[in-house]
C-alpha cells in the first residue's frame, strides 16, 4: 500500500564525526532511515570535526569529495545524518547541483510514506509544512523580484510572500482540524476511565518490536514490519488479564492497551508538536511498557533516546515497566526481574516466538491491582492531599 519502488533515487550518505560516540550505530541506523524512504545508498561519505562548519556543515573540502563521488555514482540526491540549517542546504545544493536532504526532512518524509489514517495524515503534513515554512526561500530565489506583467500585476507582494501567507493558512486549518480531533479522543478517554480501566501504552524505540508485541497479546493484526516507523496511526484494544480477580472485587480487570508511535534519537521537534494529540494517548496512560530491542547492540542509548521523548512530551514520571523484547535472538531465557523493592523492573519476552507473553501478562495484573489500590487509597485522602501521590489517576 506504502511501500516504494525498490530500486528507488540513487543516494549519497553523510555522516560526519562530531566526537559524540556510537558512530557506527548512528550511521547504520541512517542506512536503515534511507532506505525505508525508498532511497538506493550508492556511497557514504564520513568525516571528523569539531563541530560543523557554519556555511557547508562538513566544510570546502569535505563538499568536493561529495560532489564529486555524487557525480561518479550517479547519485540524484545528497542525504545528510544531521539537521541542516537553510543556508547549509542552500549553500550544499548550489554546489552539488543535487537535491540536499537533511535528517528531519527525512525522518518527515518517512512519516508522510506511512501514514494511513486521516488524522496521521494531518499530523504529518503540518510538521512537513512547518518544516517547509523556515526555508522557502531555497527553491524560490528566482521569484524574490516583484510580480509583474500581463496577468500578474498585483498589490505588490512577492511571490515568496503570497506563498508564505498560504501556507500560514494551511498550517492554521490543520492545526483547528488536529485540535478537533484531540477533543474527540479525549472524549474516548474519559469513558474509558468512567469504566475504570487501566490504561496501557507501549512505548520504545522504533523497530523494537511493539506492533509486533500488541498483535501477539490482543491479536489485533496490526501492521508490523522489520521496518522504521511502520506504525504511527495510535491503534487500541482491551486486554482481559483474569488473574486481576485474585485480590480484586471487581468482576475481572479490563486493560485498554494502546501501540503508539516508535521514537528516535533526534527526534525533529515539528513532529513531536504535530503528534501531540496521538502522544497524548502516553502522557495520559497510567503504566507505560517500555519495550525495548534487547537484540540491538545499541539498546542502552535507545533507552536514553525513549527517556528523552517522554520528557519532552511530559511522560517522564508515568509508571514504567520495560520489556526486553527479542530474546530469541540473544539466547536469554524469558523472565522477571525485580528491583531493591521488589516492583516489577523488566520482563524478558519474544513478541515473535511467544516465549514469556505469560509472564507479562502476570506483570500487567500486578501492576493494576497495585494502580487500582492506589487509586482506591487516594480516594479516601482529602482534596487538599491528592497532589501527593505520584499519577495514581486513571487516563482522563
């Protein structure tokens, strides 16, 4: 439905070295990120410096080896690993004489491949839009001159003008019809926590496996792929977990279980603000599963790159269990560990295989009988007191 042609535009990759660690992840990842756009890497281009330089980011020299490896290879665009400034860009394609991509403008376009329901693709074409809005004037430097002739005579506004002003407009439509949609979903919400159920997002790195995960414990048949970013569209399911009964009155414990969009280090700002109503459904979840790709020799700073988008998104002290996924392919056996409190700390499971799915449903209904007598607890506490207890509230 989405997927591109594979022998798509022919690619040259930059990745410079600014001392900040893990290069070889970094740059593998980028492949990965390229190649899920439908591009076809034909060389990569690395380099050290200190820090980038202002006109080109990788410098004079680093520029010609570029342009000329691009045109040795045959490349039709330049893909930069890192964010690039208007006049980089500018100053890039004027020497390449080749379309310049930087990583946000990658990341967005991969986004805008994947997006399938209305909303995700709203959301995706206001960060494209915001995006677009800082550097129009890359493409439209030979339209800077007044409108004039035949036709064209007008109140004197530049065409670079008229199309910021349009864009304005659009930006401000989807912005009304994303905000809209927000009110609808927290509509949803709120009957979810009338009926007293517990709210539970799967959060993690993209690729770590989490569509794969809620498949294999709803059985939704959501789309799941080896693949970056096959999931943006937030998709929720019930989960029974009968074991809640054991030390519950209620009949049963129902939990509403969510698959939300994979993170990325360097995450593009536009896109965590054009997400934020489908992001919402993670702030406002009261435990968040953290899964995690145990498989990846890069999982520790995947780990730190999922902490730093829940801070940002105002999801940093919602209740967090991780699950180690992918132990199938590490030889580690699935399992429960416990921190010095004896709470539950990470889950070893195989989303693919099924090896430790029991043990984390287990989990899920600890951890809501623990959220449920805590929010009964809370209940009993005066108004006054109800800032003290640490997200005990159900998802609004």
């Amino acid at each position: 439905m989405f997927e591109r042609p594979a022998a798509g535009e022919k690619a040259v990759l930059v990745q410079m070295d600014l001392g900040a660690g893990d290069f070889a992840e970094r740059l593998e990842e980028f492949r990965l990120l390229a190649t899920s756009a439908g591009a076809q890497p034909v060389a990569t281009i690395s380099g050290r410096r200190g820090r980038p330089d202002p006109a080109t980011f990788a410098g004079k020299g680093k520029v010609e080896e570029i342009v000329a490896t691009a045109a040795s290879a045959g490349a039709d665009l330049v893909l930069f690993n890192h964010e690039l400034s208007p006049a980089q860009q500018r100053n890039l394609e004027r020497a390449s004489n080749l379309r310049v991509i930087d990583r946000t403008a990658l990341i967005l376009d991969i986004f805008a491949l994947r997006a399938r329901s209305h909303e995700g693709k709203l959301q995706v074409e206001l960060a494209q839009l915001e995006h677009l809005m800082t550097r129009l004037v890359r493409g439209w430097t030979h339209l800077e001159r007044q409108k004039g002739g035949i036709g064209l005579r007008g109140p004197g506004e530049k065409q670079l003008e008229t199309d910021r002003r349009l864009l304005g407009k659009r930006v401000a439509l989807l912005k009304s019809r994303l905000k809209q949609l927000e009110r609808q979903r927290a509509v949803r919400r709120k009957g979810r926590s009338r009926g007293e159920v517990l709210s539970v997002s799967l959060v993690g790195y993209t690729n770590a496996g989490k569509s794969t995960l809620f498949n294999a414990l709803t059985k939704a048949g959501a789309y799941a792929a080896d693949q970056l970013f096959a999931t943006l569209d937030t998709t929720s399911r019930k989960l029974y977990v009968p074991t809640c009964e054991l030390e519950s009155g209620r009949s049963g414990c129902q939990v509403v279980l969510s698959d939300t969009v994979g993170f990325i280090r360097d995450l593009p700002h536009a896109l965590v603000a054009a997400f934020h109503a489908t992001l919402e459904e993670t702030t406002q979840a009261d435990l968040l599963l953290h899964v995690v790709d145990a498989a990846s020799p890069d999982r520790e700073q995947q780990i730190q790159a999922v902490a730093q988008v829940l801070a940002e998104i105002g999801a940093a002290d919602v209740p967090q269990v991780v699950v180690w996924n992918k132990i199938d392919l590490t030889g580690v056996g699935p399992g429960v560990e416990r921190d010095e409190c004896d709470n539950i700390a990470r889950v070893r499971v195989s989303a693919r295989t099924g090896a430790g799915l029991d043990l984390l449903r287990a989990a899920l209904a600890e951890m809501s009988r623990k959220l449920t007598a805590s929010i009964e607890f809370k209940d009993t506490q005066p108004q006054n007191d109800i800032h003290d207890y640490r997200h005990t509230d159900v998802a609004q």
